[in-house]
C-alpha cells in the first residue's frame, strides 16, 4: 500500500489486476478487516459518477481476486465483502505499529531506539501510496499517507537534533524545505540544525526567507514557535546551543563505556592515597566535577594506584569510566580532539556525528556526559593544557588524571604528589609477587633487593617478576645481581633516572638476541611498529621476530598494541634508545637498522603505489631498496596497508632526513602521496614533505629537492595555495632541469599547469594565461610519453581538457577527457579513472550536455567514496551541484552543495568559498533569499583572507539580491 499496490504469496508476487481491480482491494485493506458495503464500494472507485454497470464491476473485481489470494482472504458477508490478513501482514498496518513503538520508546528516553524504529517504518515506503489507483477513495487516503510520511519525517529529524547530528540533517533539510516550502515545521528545524552547526546568519536568514515567503503566498505571519525559535538565536539562548541527548547509534539503550586497565592483584600499599582519592570520587555526586591529578617520577606507580582507585569508585559511576593513555612523556603526545573522537565513540556517539575541531568535540563531549555520572581516567599527561578539553564539566562526573608533573595551573584540581613506596610497602609488594616462603627466610637479602631498586614500585615489580619466573635462584642471587653498580645507573635517586634503574634490572636479564631486539626497534621514531617492519628493522625472518617480540611483552619491557604490532611505554622507549647508544656494536649497526626500516617502508609504499596505478612508471623512478615486494593480495589490502602504517611511514620520513637516507626519504612521499588526500593525514604529509625540503636544500642536493618541491607543489594545490604553490614548482622545475630528472620535470610541469590555471580563472580567455597553461601541459605530456609513463600522461591529458575548455575549445576539451578515461580505462585503473571522468563530467557540462556530465560526475563520486578520497568525494558533489544549478534544477544543487561542506573539499578554504557561492545561489533559487546572502557573506570573507579574484563576483551578487 505504500507504493504501487501489490500482494505477495510467500517470495511469490501476485498479480493484482487493473487498476480499479486494484483499488477494490485498496479500499478493503484500508479498512481494516472491516466489512465494506457495495454501495460504500462503487463511491470509493468511481464517487458521484459510476458507471451503469457498477455493481457487477464490483462482482467481477471480487470473483477474480478470490482466484489470486490464498483461500478465505477476501469474504462475502452482510451485502459486502472484507479481507482477512494475518497480523504484521500490510505494510501500513507495519508501519503504524513501528510508529507506536517509536512513540512509547522516545516517551521513555530511549532516543536511540525510537529513531531506529522510525525510519523503519518511514523504510516500508516505496514511491507514491498507492500508485496509479484511481478513484476519490484512494485520492484522499494518497494525501493521508503522505503527509504522514511527512510527520515520521519531521519526527525522525527533531530525534536527530537531539542527539547532536545537526551537520549531517542539514543537507537533507534544506532538499525538505525546497520540496515543501510552506511546511513551517521543516523550516524550523532547519533554523535549528544551521545553528548548531554553527551558522547563525543563515539560520536567521530561513527564517526572513520564511515570513516573506508566507506573508506572499498566504498572507499571514509564521507561526509562534517559529517566531520564539528565531528570538531564541538571536539572544544566543545557551539552552539551543546543545542536544537533549548524545548522539548514539547503540542497539538498544545507552552505551555504558568499561575502558579501565585491570587492576593489579598484588596492589600494595598507598592506605593514605587511596582513602583520600576515594572520599574524593565517592562524594562527586551533586557537586562540581571533582578532578584530581597525581603526580611523580616515572615508575613511582601513578597508573597502579589511579587504576586502583577508579575499580573501587566504580558503583559511584554507574554511566561508564573512561580511560586514554596521554602518551605525555613521549615525542608525540596524544591529540585532545583525537581522544574526544575516541571518548565520543565510547560513548556511542556515531563517526558522522562527530566535528572536526578540539572546540567542537569537547562541547559536544560535555553536552554527551550532561545528566550522566561518568569517571575519566586521563594517564600519563603531559601538561594542563593537554587535559583541559578532556574534563567533563558537569555535575556527578570526575576525573582521575596522573602525570610527571605537578599540575598547579589545572584549576580546581586536587593535588595528589606521589613518592616512592616505604621500605615496608616495597617489602610487601615484593613478598606478595615472589612468595612468602622464598622471602621469609631470605629477609635481609630481600631488603637489600628493594633498596637497590630504589623503592620504586615498577622496578620492584620487574625484579620480583623475574626472580618468580626463575625457581632456580634464590633471593640473595638476585641481590647480589643487582649490588653489581655496573648493572645499575649511578643516577637511581635523581628524577626520571630512577626509571631508567627500574628498566636496567629487566633489561640486564635478556638473552642477547632478546636485548638487541629491544635496543634497536627503540630507534624508530614511529608511535608503534608493525611486526613485519620489526622484522625488516632486525633483518630475521618474521617467525623468529615474532618469537622475541613476545618474549620482550613477557618481560613488560615491551606492550602488544593490537595482533602483529607492537609498541613501547615512552620512558622504557628512551631507555631503549640510551642501551642502543651504549652497547649496540658496532655502532653503524643503529643506522644500519634504521636504514632497513626506511627501505621496508619504501618497498612496501611503492608496492602500493604500482597496485593502484598500473603503468604509472614513478615506481621506476624511485632509489632502489635492498627489501623484498610485499605481497599484498589486492587493492583493499594495500590501501588498508599505507592508512594504517601512515604515522610511522611519516615518522620515518622525518626521521630519515640525513644524507645517506634523504633520497630515499623523499622518494617514500612520492610512493605514499595517497597519504596527501586522504584528508586523515594531509596535514602530517605536508609537514613531512616541507621539512624534506629544508633538508635537501641544506645538503644542496637538487635531486631529492626537485622531487620534494614537486611533492609539496601538490599538497599546496591541493589545499587550494596556488599561488605558493606555483612558487614551489617553478623551483622544482629548475632543480628537475640540473638534476635531469624526467619524474620531477614531467610532474612539476603537470602541477604547475594546475596552479597557474587555477591562480588565473577569472582571466577568462586571456591568450598569455591560456598559452603558458597549455605549455605547461604539453611538456609534461612530451616528458611523459618519452619516460614510457602513460598513467601520468593520462592526468597530463585531464589537465589539457580543462585548459582546451578555458580557452572555449569545447570539442577538443571532450576529447582530451575521454581519452585520459580511455587510458585509464586501457591500463585497468578503477582508482585514477575517477579523476579522468571527473574531468569528462565538468567538460561536458560546459559543452551544455548536462545529462551526460552529471553520469560522469556521479561515477566518479562513487569511486572516489569507495577509495576513501574523502576530499574529491567533496568536491565531486560541489561539481554535481554546479551542474544541477546550470540546469536549473536548485533543489538538487543545495543538496550536494550541502555535502561538499560537509565532508570537504580538494582546495581548502578556497574551494569551501566557491561552495558557499553555489549553495547561495541555489537558495536563491529556491526563494531563501536571506539564507542565500548569509552564504555569500561567508565566502566573501573567505575569499578576502585570500586576496582571492572571485571575491569580486560574490561582491557583485550581495549587491542585488535578486534570483539567480
């Protein structure tokens, strides 16, 4: 019923007749079982004016009916008839069913459930209700259906801005508002959604859209919580800044996070601590978030303790506890908007939900944990600043935080300095690990074990750990081991050298393979390593790699991050690296790994790059590596491969900037470029590739200079800094040219043929422009096509397209598209095609063929979605909705418009602002004239930052705000 009337028998479809056939059947199942007289029949299908033969009609529609549907479903009784269905058996009945559900879920708070029920029933919809079923009968019940359909939607929507997801409801919104405009409750969503995303002006500008809009075609004025709605924004009301509820996507119920490490069971000592953080945590309920912050030395048992009190206050907290590891003492420390993401997952807030900046994630967070008693556990902290957008901020919750150093700027917080352990405490830990019977009679060579440990939990911890393990030795072997001040640091009552003790005693009891394993993979820079990358580092097979990688977790020196990677604690990282410094002989053998590590991830990189781009021949072009392919089983796996590894391939990069690795550094940009528009790691990649640069021009290299110019020259394109970017690659062409080097000549002429076109695009058809573009393009092809490379000769052939389409050559433009498709296509390259009719697309389009680019550009959306380029995802739909704009079609335009912003774009804040001008237009379009101008104003200011040309056309449309 809600589509074109049909019945099924099982996976059998049923034939229901004629349309008026049809509607006999409509009219009985709308009623419900009910009975239906013949007279109430004939005006259903054919109102005041039925035919003569009416009554027979009727007889005939049911005679034939009853010979379709299974026995005893359509009835004769009291002059009329009724059908009989089983329950749960009609797609209406099934969706109001779902909608009494949803009713009594969102009525008991659960938010989550109701919306999934919801767009259940608003799912059992396929196209118009009772499509192409004649009669006034049916006419009037079409009209029900679909303003029902309606009222599911708007209740869908209003659930979604509860739970937080304005960004995303804000596209399908404004399609709403195009398709209904006089439907006030659709607009005031809307003017909901724009303001919590952020964007008051538009959001007040819908609702002059609005007034104007009512007051010309109905005379009145907008209805009074529109009015109050529009009042509200304009005094900033706090209240409409943040959801009722988190946005969540649980199965059912509210998602209850568990992150706490395990507690120790040999947790010792500490009385006075743990009942003063206690008292703390367990009063937190009605009072302003209660935070306290430990802090001490490295090893000084921060975690243990904090670990321990969170378990016991955890009645306390019955809404979750969280938990992050800071990575504070480390290089790279843990971004806040990276853990905020992290924490909003954990609290069942949906990937789509979550904003892109710090600001934004930490309101949301505190918006989420409102109402909600929950413990934050915040390990290993840097600084304050580190810590502030992770607190709660509300009432009943709290937060554990424990860091090397004192927090006296973290305001409010209790202030917790944690010391090392008392003899008798470090005696009872130590007993309890190794055993009353081996210590009992061993008592004063057990003291002397402890103080050679300085009464440091964590060295205490490894020292009776490995004389548990070992049943052969007795406690006075151990002292004895460790009065040797050789095996110990002269430095163990001096701040974080204490640490470096603790690691000392595990590390003096390694075999050596297990100890040159430690010493080496502690050089690496990145924030893990792969066991494969392990492997390569330590040239041995992967099996015995394995092999003394566990070992070394066994010890604790070393912690599994997930299967087949691994990583070290921060401080037993540096104290690797001070081993590997002191014993590793000879000493070359350190960049001797490093260099091996550099040439795994090369070989590993280019293998990747060759999947994705067959034919392409910059794998040729790169320094030539003493590693075995990997061997990657298809395209998923190797794209799945370079995302994982981007943090360490990055690290290594920067890490591998000397002269013996620069090339090589340089030559891994080129083969993780897909790195660069990604949009996850763009921002790493181009400081990567900048601090390449610095260090091959610093070691007058033009070789590795020209290819890291090259490389940067396309990461600033990509962000939309042509200008900069045109700068880079007319230097990378000179040092191409000294170099001789036909990957860095042909690749820097391709980007600077981009730059130059794109700095120049309100030039029109100015002949200079125009011809240096096209001389830039035809020497890359030239370049290209006598280096073999027909991959990038097929980019090279898109950029001519859209220069031949500058200069109104059309047909050439056309051309020159399908041919980089057709080359592509020749080369089996599913991933690149997608630029080539990308680029098909915007031809056509100009060519006036709006049908046939619209194919192309939507074909290329999906292939790019599918290759996770979330930019060119973005700005594929700014071209669909340029297209749609052209063709008039302004509904469809404000809708990919709406999700170029939403995902982004190629181009940075420049394409962003040539977004805002096509969404402005399309409302425009739509009438949403006030709305239309506040976009206009956005990018007017983003194209003046700029200094950009198309700043003058948005200044021209904000003059007269007249249809587009």
């Amino acid at each position: 019923m809600l589509g074109p009337v049909r019945a099924r028998l099982g996976d059998a479809q049923l034939s229901t007749g004629s349309p008026q056939q049809q509607a006999l059947l409509a009219a009985l199942l709308l009623r419900n079982r009910r009975t239906a007289t013949a007279a109430e029949l004939i005006d259903a299908i054919w109102g005041e004016e039925p035919p003569s033969q009416a009554l027979a009609a009727i007889r005939t529609y049911a005679s034939r009916l009853r010979k379709v549907l299974p026995p005893g479903t359509l009835v004769s009784e009291s002059g009329g008839y009724a059908v009989r269905i089983a329950d749960g058996a009609l797609d209406l009945t099934e969706a109001e069913a779902l909608w009494t559900r949803a009713e009594r879920a969102r009525a008991h708070g659960e938010l989550c459930e109701a919306r999934a029920l919801v767009n259940e029933a608003l799912a059992l919809w396929d196209g118009e209700p009772l499509a192409n079923v004649p009669g006034p009968y049916a006419e009037a019940q079409r009209t029900r259906l679909e303003e029902w359909r309606l009222q599911l939607v708007e209740a869908r929507l209003d659930m979604d801005l509860e739970q937080g997801r304005h960004a995303e409801s804000v596209s399908e919104l404004t399609a709403l508002t195009a398709a209904h405009p006089l439907r006030e409750r659709l607009r005031e969503l809307l003017m909901l959604a724009l303001y919590r995303s952020g964007r008051q002006a538009e959001a007040l500008a819908v609702y002059a859209d609005t007034r104007r809009l009512l007051a010309d075609e109905l005379g009145v004025d907008p209805r009074p919580g529109l009015q109050e709605l529009q009042q509200r924004i304009l005094q900033a009301d706090p209240a409409l800044a943040e959801p009722a509820a988190p946005a969540a996507e649980p199965a059912a119920g509210i998602v209850r996070p568990a992150q706490l490490p395990a507690t120790v069971q040999d947790f010792t000592g500490r009385v006075s601590f743990v009942k003063e953080l206690s008292d703390i945590l367990s009063t937190a309920e009605g009072r302003v978030m209660a935070v306290s912050a430990l802090a001490g030395i490295g090893g000084v048992g921060k975690t243990a303790l904090a670990v321990h009190v969170a378990h016991a206050a955890r009645p306390h907290f019955p809404d979750g506890q969280l938990y992050v590891d800071l990575q504070g003492a480390g290089p790279r420390v843990a971004e806040p908007e990276t853990v905020l993401g992290a924490f909003l997952r954990a609290l069942g807030t949906a990937d789509s939900a979550i904003p892109d900046t710090l600001e934004e994630r930490a309101a949301l967070f505190r918006s989420v944990l409102d109402g909600r008693r929950v413990l934050v556990l915040l390990d290993n902290a840097r600084d304050a600043a580190q810590v502030r957008p992770l607190l709660p901020g509300t009432e009943g919750c709290a937060a554990l935080v424990t860091s090397r150093t004192r927090m006296v700027d973290l305001a409010g917080a209790h202030l917790v300095d944690l010391d090392v352990m008392s003899p008798d405490e470090a005696l009872q830990l130590f007993t309890k690990i190794v055993g009353d019977e081996r210590v009992a009679s061993e008592r004063k060579a057990a003291l002397d074990v402890v103080a050679a440990c300085g009464f440091l939990p964590l060295a205490i911890r490894i020292a009776a750990s490995r004389l548990a393990s070992r049943r052969t030795w007795t406690v006075s072997t151990l002292a004895a081991k460790l009065a040797d001040e050789r095996r110990r640091l002269d430095e163990l009552q001096a701040g974080d050298l204490a640490v470096a003790a603790t690691f000392e005693l595990g590390y003096g009891q390694l075999e050596p393979a297990q100890a040159r394993a430690f010493r080496l993979l502690g050089l690496a820079d990145g924030p893990d390593i792969s066991l494969t990358a392990a492997a390569a580092m330590l040239d041995l097979p992967v099996e015995d790699t394995e092999d003394l990688l566990e070992s070394l977790v066994d010890t604790s020196l070393l912690e599994s991050a997930a299967p087949g990677r691994y990583r070290y604690h921060d401080l037993v990282r540096l104290y690797a690296r001070a081993c590997a410094e002191r014993d590793e002989l000879p000493p070359a053998e350190r960049a001797a790994a490093l260099s091996r590590l550099l040439d795994f991830y090369l070989s590993s990189a280019a293998r990747v790059y060759a999947i994705e781009r067959p034919g392409d021949r910059t794998v040729d072009h790169l320094e030539p590596v003493d590693h075995p392919l990997p061997g990657f089983t298809d395209d998923t796996k190797a794209l799945d491969w370079l995302h994982t590894e981007a943090a360490c391939i990055l690290a290594c990069v920067q890490q591998s900037l000397t002269q013996d690795g620069l090339r090589r550094a340089v030559d891994l940009l080129l083969a993780a470029k897909d790195l660069a528009e990604s949009g996850a790691s763009s921002h790493r990649f181009e400081l990567a590739t900048r601090a390449a640069c610095e260090a091959a021009r610093a070691t007058d290299d033009p070789h590795a200079e020209g290819r890291a110019r090259v490389t940067l020259g396309q990461v600033l394109n990509k962000v939309g800094h042509f200008d900069r970017a045109a700068a880079e690659l007319e230097r990378a062409a000179d040092l191409a040219a000294t170099a001789d080097d036909p990957w860095a000549r042909g690749n820097a002429a391709n980007e600077l043929a981009i730059a130059v076109a794109c700095m120049n695009q309100h030039a029109g058809s100015d002949p200079h422009v125009l011809q240096t573009v096209e001389a830039h393009v035809l020497r890359a092809i030239e370049v290209f096509r006598q280096d073999g490379n027909r991959h990038s000769e097929a980019s090279a052939l898109c950029n001519w397209s859209r220069v031949a389409a500058m200069m109104g050559r059309t047909d050439q433009s056309i051309e020159l598209a399908r041919q980089g498709v057709a080359l592509y296509d020749a080369l089996g390259i599913s991933f690149r095609v997608a630029n080539a009719k990308y680029t098909l697309g915007i031809s056509l389009s100009q060519a006036g063929r709006h049908a046939e680019g619209l194919v192309e550009l939507t074909e290329a959306l999906h292939i790019f979605a599918e290759n996770r380029q979330r930019l060119w995802e973005g700005t594929a739909h700014y071209r669909i909705a340029q297209v749609h704009l052209v063709a008039r079609h302004p509904a469809q335009a404000a809708k990919h418009a709406e999700q170029a912003l939403s995902t982004g774009c190629v181009g940075g804040d420049w394409m962003r602002a040539n977004v805002l001008t096509v969404l402005g237009k399309a409302l425009n379009g739509l009438g949403q004239l006030d709305r239309a101008r506040a976009c206009w104003t956005k990018s007017l200011a983003l194209h003046e930052q700029r200094g950009a040309r198309e700043a003058d056309e948005v200044r021209a449309l904000l003059r007269p705000v007249a249809v587009v």
